[in-house]
C-alpha cells in the first residue's frame, strides 16, 4: 500500500515522478525552471499574489535519494523553493520543506516560524527518521535566527548543520564534505539584491499617494495656482528617490542613516530639477519653497522604510535614526505642505 | 563592498567565562562577528552585528545573548503610536513580508 508522505498538489507543474519508498510515495522535484516559474517569481517582486504564492510543505525528492543522502531544510515560500532546487541539478537529495507560512527563510526565521519546533513537528510528521539512516539536517545558514540548533538534536537526535547562505553554493559545500568558506557565510546586499527589492518600495508608495493625488486634482479644479506637470513631475521624483535610487546608490551615498541618505537624494533632485524649470523666479516661491522642505522628507521617509528589507541594519540601529530623523521629516513635510498648500489654493493666479 | 551602518548600537554581549568554543556562533553569523581563537569565541567587529539573533539561538551555554527584534521601521511606528511591542504579525497585507 503506498500513500503520500507529502500532501502535495498533483497538478504541480515542478513534480517529475513519484519516489517509492516504504514509507510511502514522495514527490520527485524538477531542477529546472520554467517560463510559469519565472513568470511567477517577476509577479511576486512586485508584489502580485505574494502572500498565497507557496506550495504544501513536507518531504521532496531531488533526483533519486537513497537513505544514505543528504536532507536538505527549507521553507515552502515558492520563490524560495525555486531559488533552492535550480541548484540542484544532478544531485540526488531529499527536501525537508517546513511551513513558513509562505514566507522566505530569513524573514521566517526571524518571525520563528522557520523555528526550533516547525522543524521538530515537520520531522515527525513526514517520518523523516524511516526514511533516512544518518540523521543529519542541512540548514539554511539563515535559518539560524529561528532556530536552535541543540535544542532539535535534543528533541529529535539530528545534528543541524548549517549549510552556506546563498543556494548556489550547495553544491560546493556538499563536494567539500559539509565545509563552508567565509565567503559562503556572509552575507552580501549587491546591487542586483538592492534592485530586485525597490518594486515593493515603490510600488505601496505609490498607492499610498494616490488618495492625496486625487485631492490635488480635485484642489486643481478651483485653486489659484493649479499644480502643473513641473510639480508632478518634483513629486515623482523624489518618490523615485527614495523607493528606488536611494536603494541602488546605498553604499555610495554619504552618511549611514538611510533617512539621510534618502533626504540628500530627494533635496538633490527637488533642488536640482526646479532650478532647472526656473521655478524659483518671483511668484512661484512659496511653492517652490515649499516642495524644497517637503519632497526630501518624503524620500527621506521611503529610504528610511529600506532598512527592513536590508541586510545589515540592526533594530537598535534602526531605531536610533527613526528617533533622531522622523522629528524633522514630520516638522519639514508638515511646514513644507502648508506652504505648498497656501501657494496652491491663495497664490497668484498668474505664475507658472 | 563592505555596507556599514551606524556605530555603537548593538546589544550584543558575549560572555567569555561561559563560552565552550564550540563554534557554532561563528558558523551562523552572516558578517563574519566571530573568531574563535584558543577555543574561545572572540567579538571582531561588533560593529557588524545586525542583531537576527542567530548566535545567541544557538549557543549551547548561554554565553551570547542579544536583543533580536523586528527591524521594520513600520512596526517600530506602529508600535510606538498603539504603545504596544512591535511586531511583525502585519496587519499591513501585502507590504509586509
């Protein structure tokens, strides 16, 4: 009689063939990506459907696993699981997919759903102690933050070992006997992490201003100084500034606080931009004067909202430059949209 | 490229008496906090530390500990503005991870 170890979807695409063993059929995993998968992973950097993009955890097969092959930890977010299985062409492995609710392995870990007793629960349900002789668990480095290595080998006789950050490096790491460098130990925040990351900044950032972008044009329709596309345009960019270029330029950017950094930026470009469309001549000063107070605070506000999806800043750190930095954007964005709003509604009527 | 923030934050303490050198705070950390020199852990650069909490989880003894919270400046306002712990069970929908 065999049944599933893993109740898992039978339509997945992912799923190549079914793994006898006496414990049951496990689902064999494909390590290669197709066009739906990729499709799948641009929709979530953007944030469609991402929080019901997962698969069911439990036990999978890579390749054709013997009891005697290495058991692979990870958390059931499905950009997850396909970041990991792509490097496993040629291997033969068994995947241990834990319930992380559909979220990634460091966040989870950090919320403790990627924790001590997922994994002790996921151990037991999936009867991974028949399955394999040895008992040794390959972690996620990352996971760590959740979970305590001795307190699972307390409870279930694996040993955790904690495997490299990045996937790509698991087949290094396993050719060298479980043995990591430095190097696969840290962890990095390129350019290519930084970018992939700024569509969910800008995109809730932009649908946050929309409710006050309905009210100025509504404002338009009867103010003294209607709102032209040169402040559109102010506007947008300093949104840009701090959901998108202060993430890209982050480490060359001066000073450390990302609120700062994100107000350098935004007065640069606001500065910068209305200089260019000579909006500081008489009659558009107070606007002008106005948007140089309000639109850095704004990108000030948005880069400061980067330090979450960071790599290295710290709670007391962030902590720190939001009670030193939100003071002044909430003084400057305050002063500076009653200006604008002044200039807007009882400024002349012949400016432009 | 080495990303540094700011100086002289972190609650990361480490007690040498306590420590076995067992290694395991050296193998978890993701900046490279860690040496072990003459079976004992030895802070480099606590600098570095972004407080995840992963040495601390996993130290057998005891010997690390760490304030690990959530580093989401969204919780911390919302916390501050409902005077609760911030937390990241977000009722944020889609912009929370």
């Amino acid at each position: 009689m065999s049944h599933h170890v893993t109740p898992f979807d039978n339509t997945a695409p992912w799923v190549t063939g079914m793994l006898s063993t006496p414990q049951g059929d496990i689902p064999i995993v494909s390590t290669q990506l197709t066009h739906k998968d990729i499709t799948g992973t641009w929709k979530v950097r953007w944030g469609i459907g991402r929080m019901n993009y997962k698969i069911k955890p439990g036990l999978y097969a890579v390749g054709h696993p013997e009891p005697t092959s290495p058991v692979l930890v990870s958390a059931n977010y499905k950009l997850t699981f396909d970041s990991l299985r792509k490097e496993l062409a040629g291997l033969d492995t068994w995947l241990l997919i834990l319930d992380t609710k559909g979220i990634n392995v460091w966040c989870a870990a950090g919320k403790g759903t990627f924790g001590t007793a997922e994994l002790v629960s996921r151990l037991a349900k999936t009867s991974l102690s028949a399955v394999v002789t040895h008992r040794t668990l390959i972690l996620p480095q990352l996971g760590a933050s959740g979970v305590s290595a001795h307190e699972v080998t307390k409870k279930t006789g694996f040993v955790v070992v904690y495997g490299p950050v990045r996937a790509n490096d698991i087949k290094a790491f396993l050719a060298a006997g479980n043995e990591a460098t430095p190097e696969m130990r840290t962890v990095q925040f390129t350019l290519r992490d930084r970018l992939v990351l700024t569509p969910m900044e800008l995109v809730p950032a932009v649908q946050k201003s929309l409710p006050v972008l309905g009210g100025l044009f509504l404002t338009n329709q009867f103010a003294r100084r209607p709102l032209d596309k040169h402040d559109a345009a102010a506007i947008t960019g300093a949104l840009a500034a701090g959901t998108v270029l202060t993430p890209a330029l982050l480490p060359v950017i001066p000073g450390k606080a990302f609120a700062w950094k994100g107000w350098l930026l935004g007065l640069g470009w606001t500065s910068g931009y209305l200089s260019k469309v000579k909006r500081f001549k008489k009659g558009n000063r107070l606007l002008s004067a106005g948007e140089l107070l309000l639109l850095p605070a704004i990108s000030s506000f948005f880069a400061m909202n980067f330090t979450g999806s960071s790599t290295y800043t710290s709670p007391s750190g962030v902590k720190k430059e939001m009670k030193k930095a939100l003071p002044w954007i909430i003084g400057s964005a305050v002063a500076g949209g009653a200006m604008m709003l002044a200039a807007h509604l009882f400024g002349r009527r012949d400016a432009s | 490229m080495k990303h540094r923030y700011l100086k002289n934050v972190t609650t990361l303490t480490l007690s040498a008496p306590q420590c076995i050198g067992c290694g395991r705070c050296a193998e978890v950390c993701p900046h490279g906090v860690f040496t072990i020199i003459d079976r004992k852990a030895q802070i480099n650069d606590k600098n570095r530390c972004m407080e995840c909490g992963a040495c601390a989880n996993n130290c057998p003894v005891n010997a690390l500990s760490v304030d690990a919270g959530v580093g989401c400046a969204h919780a911390f306002i919302m916390g501050w503005l409902t005077g609760s712990e911030p937390s990241c069970d977000c009722s944020g929908g889609s912009q929370c991870c």
